[in-house]
C-alpha cells in the first residue's frame, strides 16, 4: 500500500540522513573560578596547543557550585577549574563530578595529591594560597598605628573600626579564616579570638577579596584576606603591605574536577592533564597570580609570599570543608560573634 | 453588522494557524536544534535524521510514538472550515481540539525527559519508557501555538469576550507565555523553600527558617541590629517616596515652567538609568567614602575625623535614589504630559488661582502616576542588588542575602527561596496597597473632543522648590558623571591620576587584519553579544508590555485580577532568584535553552515586561473609552482600533518600554550572571570580572563606552518611534 511504500522509502533515506549528520569535533565548555584574564588566558593557551575549542564562563567558585547542582541532570559544562576547593569538595561530596586519575599526578606536590585523595580523586589541587592580612601603610601612618605582623594586633583596641574582613556565610576566603582560627587556637580560644576581633572590625563585606581592594583605595586600614590577592592589589600599585601572621595560618587549595556526565569527557580530560603540567601552571605569572602552583616544576614569582617562610598550620580539609561542620561553625559564628554590640 | 461581516468571509485568521499548526508537525524539526538562530540542520540530514526530523516523519519511522495523539488534535479542525462561526459546532471542536492538543503536548513535555518517565508514579503506571527526549524545538513551538490559538478562536466563537478573536488570543498568549516564563520558574524554585536541611520536604523547617529572628529581629529600635527584611522594607519606602518626588519635579520643571534649558535636563535625569552596575557606588566612594575627596575636604575645614558614614544605608539610599529617579520621571512625564489642559482650564475659568488649579485638579489626575512611580521605585530598591553590594556596608537587605545564599559559602537554596518569599511578600502587598490608593475613580483626561489647551505654568510656591531640588539634583549628578568619565581617563583611579586612554585602548581596539577589520580590543565580544540581545529583548518587551496593558484597560474578562498580577510578578522577584530559577527549569526538557543567547532575551523581556504595562496602563487609562468605541462603531475591529487610535496616542509609554529594556539588558547584572555562556557573555559580566580583578580603569572605561552607546540608541529610538501630538501642546516650545 501506499503508506508502506513511504515509510519503506523514509527509513531507507532516514539511515542515509543519520550517516551524514555528523557531530560537531573537539569542543570544550571550561567553567572557570579564577581571575579573568587567567581564565582568558588558559583557555586561549589550550586552544592553541590541542586544536580543542573552548567556551569559556567566568564565575566565582560558589556561583559555579549553585549552577553545576542546577544542571546536574543535564551538564552544560565539562571542565570546572579554579576557585577554593570547598566547593569542589562538597560536589564532590554529592556525586556533582567525576573521578579521574591524571598520569601527571607524580609531577605534583603532596598537598595537592592529598585533596585528591581526600575527595575520592573527584578533584585536584591545582595552586594554594595562604590566609593573611594586608594594610595601607598610609592610612596606618595617619592613625598612628604599630605595624601588625601577628593575629593577635588585630584585636588591640587601637585598631578599633580599622579591620575588614568577609562574612564567612557569604565567603569561602572568610570561612576559611574562621576555620583557621578554630584549629588554630582551638574551638573555644578561637571563637573568643573571633569576638575580639569583631569588636574592631568596621565592615563585614559580602566578598571575599573585597577588604583588601577597601584597603587599597583607603576605606580601611587593615584587610583579612587571602595573601596572593593581597599581593596581586600592591603589584596594581596601592600602597598595601603584605603580613603572613607570626601564629602560624591556614590555606586554601584551588582546585579543579570533571563535571559528571560531560558532554565532551575526552576533551575535559586532555584539559584535565594540561593544566597539572608545568608549562600550563607557569602561565599564571603573566595574569600575576601569585599563588603557589601544585605542579613541582612550575615556575613562581619573587613578588609571590614564600610558603616556605609561611607558617603553615595543618589544616583539616575533609573535616572543615564538609557540610555539616561547615553549618555548625557557622550558625555559631552567627550567634555568638555576629550579634555582639561592636 | 460586525457580525454579518465575519460571517461571509472564510475565516483567514482560522486557516492560518491550522497550516501553522501542519508545518510545524509535519515539516519544521519538532525537537531543539543546537542553536535557535542557526540553519545548518537544513543542509544537515533534515528531514530524516532523527534529531531533525519533524513529528510527523519520527512516527512514521516508528518512533517517539508519544507524539501521534496530537494528530487527532491537527485534523479535527479541518472539519470546520466551511462552517459558520455561529455553529455550534464550529466552537466546540475548535476548543476540543486546541485544547487537547495542547494539554498532550505539555503532559508528553513535562512526563518524557532525558532519562525517560520523568516521575515515578509514571513508571510505576506504565513501566519503563526505554526511550528518551529531548527539548522542544521550532516544529513544537509553532504547533503549540497553533493549538493554543485555535482553541482561543474557539472559545471566541462561543462567545467569549464579545466573540472578539484578537482580544481572546491575545489573552491566551498572554497568559501562556507568563505561565510558562514567569510561574513555572517560580514555582520551580520556591518548592525549594520546602526542602529540609538534609533532603525532603518539611512544613515545619519552612516555618521555623521564615520566622528566623535574622529576618525579622526589631533590635534596632532598641540599639541593637534589625532584620533583613526591615532594612529592606524600610530603604525601599524611602526610595519610592523620594524617586516619585523627584521624578514629579522633574516632569514639572519640563512641561509646567519657563525652564530654558530643558533638553539639557532631560539628558540628565536619563543619565543615571544607563549607567552601569557598580560604576555609581564606585563614584560615591570615592566621593564620600573614607578617603573620599568630600569627606577629606569636609574633615579638613571643620577639623573632625573622617567616618566611614556612607557605609549602610545613607550610602545605598543615595545611590538608589541617584538610579531609580530616571524611571519615576519616565513614568511621571508621560502622565503629566497626558493631563488634559482643558481640564486645567475649566478651573481657572472657574475663577480657581495657579495653587488651587494644581491642587485640586492637577495633582489627582497625576494619581496614577505617583502610584505607579513609587511603586517602580519601591520594587526596583527591593531586587537591587549592584548598590547594596558595593556601599551596604553592614546594612544587610533581603536581595543582596538571597545572592549569596546561593552562591556563598552556605549554599542553602531553601534559606534563599524563604527569603525571596518574603521579598516577594512587600513587593506585592506595596502592588495592593497601590491598588487600594488609586480607588475606581477616574483618571481620563483625553477624550475625543476639542483638546487644544495649554499646561498652565506652576504656581510660584510650588515653582521655587522645584528649582531649587532640581538645581541641587542635578548639580549632584553631573559631579558624579564627571568624576566617572575622569575616572575612566586616568591610570589607577584615586592613586595615580596621570591622564591616559590606555583603558579605552585595551577594551576597544580595532586593528586592521588580513579579514578586514579585526576587533582586537578585549570588551568587544561581550559588547557585540549585548547589543544583539538588547536590540532583540527591547521591541518583544515593548510589544508584549502594550499588549497587556491594553487588555487591562479596555477589556473586561474573567479573571483580570489574577491576570494583572501574574503579570507583575516577574517584577517583584529579584533577578537573583529569576537567574537560578530559570536555570532549574530550563535547563532540562521540554524547555532547554540555557546557555543559549535565547535565555538571556527572554530572561529581560519577562524582567522588564511589567514596565512596559505600567508604563501602557498610566496612559492608556488617560484615554477615554469613547475613542475606542467610535472607532469599534465605524466599523473597525479591537485589533485595527488598537492599532490605528491607541497605539499612537501610547508613543510615551511606548518610548519608555522600549528605552527601559534596551537599557536593562545593557545594565543588569542579578539575573544575568546566572544566565551568561561561554558563547554569550554580556558586558555587566564582563564589568564585575574587571571590578573584582582590581581593573577599575578597564571597568570604569567600559561602563563610559556603554553610556554613550545607549545615550545614541535612546535617542534613535525617540526618533524612531517619534513624539505624540495632543493638541497645541507640541508647539509650546518643549525642548525635544
């Protein structure tokens, strides 16, 4: 009949059609959590060494989380690099990215294999920064201010209204201080520590590198921030000096995974591999970023904070990056410290 | 006679969507194509590649077979054609048939996805599907359409809305859209309110988060630190009631004063609307921030110490007020402007002086403005989120909480959805409360008699303030605009104050390639990729803006009510949460169209739609019926009415949808963080990215781009759209 002879037809022309449709080669959908003209440039420095496209979207590392768990049963993105590793770790925790072990894993410090560990090898460490302070030597010289170098000056009352620092509920940067200061000090020392400190503190901003840039531009003296942003604002030219504190701090890892289900996964892996190589890592002296990168060889800036000088305390990543701790810390940070008189 | 008329012609409009409805089903590729704008599917294996294949060619070929019910729904309507509209029949199928087809599409949408039954009970009802879909594409756009409309012919055909077809389809297409670009994200994400701490949903988790003493703690009245949503309420009322004074002044100092220097004027109270995020904060900090020049010189005269004061609310409330005024002037002029003189005539031939006139006659026939303006105002203040972020200091609102709920360090979706309820909440009461203001009274003013008066000057005590706020006003501004574009000249703003264009250079250079032209210049892709999806959001905003308020002003229909306000609610929903709901819903089937440049346009025309309505609504409900009606009783139908005597006499609240969304998409940031791509990043990204890298200049340089960038578009767009003659006024020397 003539219905079977169109549909005979139709299959027989529908398999030719699905031979030629061919699917688009070599494309790469790279999430990045870092600092533009960094991420700019890792893309277009992959591009260019494997042939592999890349769209690249620039958001901070919790933005990316919120939108990696949106799309979780429809990834957009195969690649997700840079950013604190909180976040990388928690979607670890819910399953949001994949597991993968890079032949170049023997090239990297041990830091930065131990994140991977810790994650069930969902994510890597690519850099570290240090946790510190920054402050504008101008402002300090009017106000007649000694010169801070430990945790402790920052809660001298001379420095009332003169400290600025993220809110840890809006920051990773300023969660990170909170969990240092708990595993530092202990957990009660620290969060005494934490509501002397709030007795000086002028502004809890919502960002977590914006108390350096205040300090910069002159809106407060002292700024709690990650070194390498601190750092990277006296390099743009304000007059901001850099303070590892003699106590001893803690550090984030910057860190990347492989989004679950990805569309183009050969492509994310070869991304994956590139980026732990040195000549990759040694990119972020041109962006001046001045963390400390996980692959051994990699080169580094004089200007960057030596981690060797640095103390560095023992910082328990699976422990403070899990959820439950998280919220814990938190709501008590909330009750005891965020509500005191200042 | 209208009737006679439809009756002896086939029905064009009915043949019309029926075809429709055929290509989309049987030709157009019923499923998503990679990109909406691309053809490269025609030459790509269409019509037989299954991922390009229309319905009707899937089934034939055995699969999909989800998709034949709709067949029943495309034939039915063949059998009416020849029939009469007054049949019984004729309506009936016609509603039978649209109104399944449509029902099946959406059921079949939202029951198949990616991985098969979407739900459950479905697979608990029919087993495992084994088989998959994905997102609806043109062919099921079209055919949607074509149900939807053909079942409002039906219900047109039986009477509905005085059997008006236009009338009864454009209600339908209004309601849809709303629904499913407004409601359901909505929906989608306030279910996320519900969610406990560890998965599941929970009442009790719900009320406890709601009535956290972190949203609604009174401390402040005694010393101590208030909630988020009092600050919020409370920065918002200011913002409304100062933004409509001001925006009032302005519109009297334009129409109703002597003022020589108008068109000046005019300039500047649009400046601030197309100033990009951040930009205005950054401006007011390094004026009255710690080390600001006002601050350093005020401290320096009196001999006191600096203070960080503009940190909290004087700081946001000076920065909204600077932002927010632009769109109560827009909406004040028009009114002002519409307020017939005949009107103020009748008064003082009624012996009232200059004072009583604008008092007693004036002044509540600008009703619907103020209420309109404040309530913008109001809502604009409570989904802000650039100021709050940048000068908020420890003043927290719920917009600027809700952000980073989600993207913080607390990821606590549900914390974020309580809080949006709660925004949600004021935004809406404030639309009641509005409501309740403006009364049944009557606000027309045109009518279609004799019109050709003049506005009265202001009286002389009403006069000398207006001067003197828009003296201080506008005096503030041009200080802040200057500070911006020197800023934008120098080599690290507020350190280094070497005068340089290597800013602009960076941004925007153009090289000479072996192609041509080469934008080499790093702003160039995310400007290109605003400006293509600002061009297209402005005139669908404008369009689908006039359309509603038109059936909110002219006709009557069930429901109107709940109508009005689901039109309004996209509004009231801070872009923060429309960006993450949007993502939730549309990121999977039926409707997957995230990181397209698709998203992003209809992500502004549903954002800015409700400026458009209450921009249509405050004129149109200055018109008088009796056109509309001569016009229907000279034999025109409601769609040439609407087009040939209403749309013309709306060219101000056109101007002001189309110059409100242009803007927008150019200048937000909340919604549209969520929605950039790789492939469409949009210039308030591309800002932010600058701002947190410490590039000022770089940022501040592009920002100043944009602004004279939009300045030449909102004034080609006046030109386009042109001005309204109402009477002499025209001649009255307005500055224009």
């Amino acid at each position: 009949m003539r219905y079977q002879f169109w549909a005979a037809s139709i299959v027989a022309l529908a398999t030719i059609g699905t031979s030629s449709g061919a699917m688009a080669q070599g494309r790469l959908s790279f999430y990045c959590s870092a600092q533009e003209d960094w991420c700019q440039l890792m893309a277009r420095s992959f591009e260019e060494s494997s042939g592999i496209r890349v769209d690249m979207t620039r958001k901070s590392s919790g933005e990316t989380y919120a939108q990696v768990k949106a799309e979780e049963s429809n990834p957009r993105g195969d690649i997700w690099w840079g950013g604190t590793g909180d976040p990388h770790l928690q979607a670890a925790e819910e399953g949001l990215t994949e597991e993968y072990i890079s032949p170049m894993r023997d090239q990297l410090h041990p830091w930065a294999i131990a994140q991977a560990e810790s994650a069930g090898n969902r994510t890597i460490g690519i850099y570290s920064g240090a946790l510190g302070f920054g402050f504008n030597r101008d402002l300090l010289a009017s106000n007649n201010l000694p010169e801070p170098a430990c945790w402790e000056d920052l809660t001298k009352p001379e420095f009332k209204g003169h400290v600025q620092m993220a809110n840890p509920n809006s920051s990773g940067t300023a969660y990170t201080a909170l969990a240092t200061m708990v595993q530092l000090f202990g957990e009660e020392a620290g969060f005494d520590y934490m509501k002397r400190l709030h007795a000086n503190v002028n502004q809890y901003t919502k960002s977590g590198s914006a108390p350096i840039k205040a300090a910069g531009q002159g809106e407060t003296t002292v700024g709690i921030v990650f070194l390498h942003d601190a750092v990277a604002t006296a390099v743009a030219g304000f007059p901001v000096s850099i303070v590892a504190p003699c106590e001893g701090t803690g550090y984030e890892i910057g860190s990347m995974s492989i989004i679950k289900g990805a569309r183009n996964m050969d492509q994310a892996k070869a991304f994956y591999d590139w980026a732990l190589s040195a000549e990759a890592q040694s990119l972020a002296l041109q962006v001046n970023a001045f963390q400390v990168m996980s692959n051994m060889a990699a080169e580094s800036s004089d200007l960057a904070p030596n981690m060797d000088l640095i103390k560095l305390i023992d910082y328990d990543f699976v422990k403070y990056g899990s959820s439950e701790e998280r919220r814990r810390l938190l709501e008590k940070w909330d009750n005891d410290v965020s509500r005191l008189p200042q | 006679m209208r009737l006679a008329k439809s009756e002896s012609a086939a029905h064009p409009v009915l043949i019309f969507w029926i075809i429709a409805g055929w290509v989309g089903y049987a030709v157009l590729p019923w499923y998503g194509v990679e990109d909406f704008w691309e053809f490269r599917w025609l030459a790509d294996g269409w019509p037989f590649y299954s991922d390009y294949a229309p319905a009707a060619l899937l089934i034939a070929q055995g699969q999909k077979l989800w998709l034949a019910p709709m067949l029943v729904a495309l034939i039915l309507p063949l059998l009416v054609i020849r029939r009469r509209k007054s049949d019984d029949l004729y309506g009936k199928i016609l509603i039978v048939a649209g109104g399944f087809g449509f029902a099946w599409l959406v059921a079949q949408g939202l029951g198949i996805g990616l991985r098969g039954f979407t739900a459950p009970w479905l697979v608990a009802l029919f087993g495992e599907l084994g088989d998959r879909q994905f997102g609806m594409g043109y062919g099921a756009l079209l055919t949607a359409s074509a149900f939807l409309f053909l079942f409002t012919q039906g219900i047109a055909a039986r009477g509905a809305v005085n059997g008006d077809v236009f009338v009864t389809g454009a209600i339908g297409g209004v309601v849809t859209v709303v629904a499913i670009f407004v409601f359901f994200p909505i929906v989608k994400m306030l279910g996320a309110a519900f969610v406990a701490d560890g998965g599941g949903y929970s009442g009790s988790t719900f009320l406890s988060k709601l009535f956290d003493q972190r949203i609604w703690s009174l401390g402040c009245l005694s010393g101590g630190r208030c909630g988020v949503a009092w600050n919020s309420l409370f920065l918002a009322v200011l913002v409304g009631i100062l933004t409509t004074v001001l925006g009032l002044v302005f519109a009297l100092l334009l129409t109703r004063s002597s003022f020589r220097y108008k068109r000046a004027l005019r300039a500047l109270t649009v400046l601030p609307i197309i100033t990009p995020p951040f930009v205005i904060g950054l401006a007011i900090i390094l004026l009255f921030g710690l080390s600001g020049t006002v601050t350093q010189t005020v401290a320096d005269w009196f001999g006191i110490t600096p203070t960080r004061w503009i940190y909290g609310l004087p700081g946001i409330l000076i920065a909204q007020v600077l932002a927010f005024t632009p769109i109560a002037f827009l909406v004040m002029i028009g009114v002002v402007e519409g307020v017939s003189p005949s009107m103020e005539e009748a008064a003082q031939t009624l012996r009232a002086n200059r004072w009583q006139t604008f008092r007693t006659v004036s002044l509540p026939l600008m009703r619907p403005g103020l209420a309109n303006a404040f309530l913008l105002g109001f809502i604009e203040s409570m989904a802000d989120f650039g100021n709050p972020l940048v000068l908020g200091g420890n003043y927290d609102v719920l917009s600027t909480e809700i952000f980073f709920a989600i993207v913080g360090a607390q990821y606590d979706q549900s914390r974020a959805a309580i809080l949006a309820f709660v925004l949600l909440f004021f935004t809406l009461g404030a639309f009641w409360v509005q409501r309740f203001w403006l009364g049944r009274k009557s606000y027309t003013t045109v009518t279609g008699k004799g019109d050709a008066g003049v506005h009265p000057l202001m009286p002389r005590g009403l006069s000398v303030p207006v001067y003197v706020v828009a003296g201080l006003w506008g005096a503030f501004t041009l200080t802040v605009y200057a500070y911006i574009v020197y800023g934008s000249l120098v080599q690290l703003w507020g350190l280094d104050h070497t005068l340089t264009l290597d800013h602009y250079r960076t941004a925007f250079a153009v090289g000479w390639g072996e192609n041509g032209i080469r934008w080499s210049g790093s702003a160039w892709s995310s400007f290109w990729t605003t400006i293509m999806i600002a061009t297209i959001s402005a005139p669908l905003t404008a369009a689908v803006g006039l359309i509603t308020a038109y059936l909110l002003t002219r006709q009557d229909f069930k429901g109107k009510q709940s109508f009005e306000f689901g039109t309004m609610l996209s509004f009231a929903v801070p872009g923060t949460v429309i960006g993450v709901a949007y993502i939730l819903a549309f990121n999977v089937p039926p409707i997957e169209i995230t990181g397209t440049g698709l998203i992003l346009v209809i992500s502004f025309v549903f954002r800015n739609m409700p400026v458009g309505v209450r921009a249509g609504i405050a004129s149109m409900s200055q018109l008088d019926r009796s056109l509309d009606e001569s016009s229907l009783t000279l034999g025109a139908n409601s769609w040439q009415t609407f087009r040939a005597v209403i749309l013309p006499l709306l060219k101000p609240a056109i101007v002001a949808a189309l110059v409100y969304s242009f803007v927008s998409a150019m200048t937000a940031i909340s919604a549209v963080i969520f929605l950039v791509s790789a492939r469409y990043d949009m210039s308030t990204s591309y800002i932010i990215g600058r701002v947190e890298n410490n590039d000022y200049g770089l940022a501040i340089a592009y920002s100043t781009a944009l602004i004279f960038v939009m300045l030449a578009a909102v004034g080609l767009m006046q030109l386009v759209v042109g001005r309204t003659k109402i009477g002499r006024r025209g001649a009255a020397g307005m500055g224009h």
